[in-house]
C-alpha cells in the first residue's frame, strides 16, 4: 500500500486561515471591551453628576 503524500500548501493554509480568525475574534473582543468601557464611564460620569448637582 502507498502512503498518502502530505499535502504541506493545505496544511500551511490552514494554519494560516485559522491564525488569521483568531487574530480577528480577538480585534472583535477588544472592540467590544472599548464600547463597552466607553459605556460604563459615560454611565459613572452622569451619575456622578447628577449627585454632585443635588
């Protein structure tokens, strides 16, 4: 029986392709983490605000 030849551009593309998404799930996360941290100090800004006003 012959063996398989490993077919090296396949498996370097994959390698490739799958570094590439995980590098794009994390700009997604980081993205996330600004608006959400941009939301929550807009949020501690106008309650501190308004107790300061009262």
């Amino acid at each position: 029986m012959e063996q398989a030849a490993v077919q090296w551009s396949n498996i370097l593309l994959s390698l490739a392709l799958r570094f590439i998404a995980v590098i794009v799930v994390l700009g997604v996360l980081q993205l996330a983490l600004y608006a959400s941290g941009a939301i929550v100090s807009r949020l501690i800004s106008a309650r501190r605000r308004g107790a300061s006003s009262t």
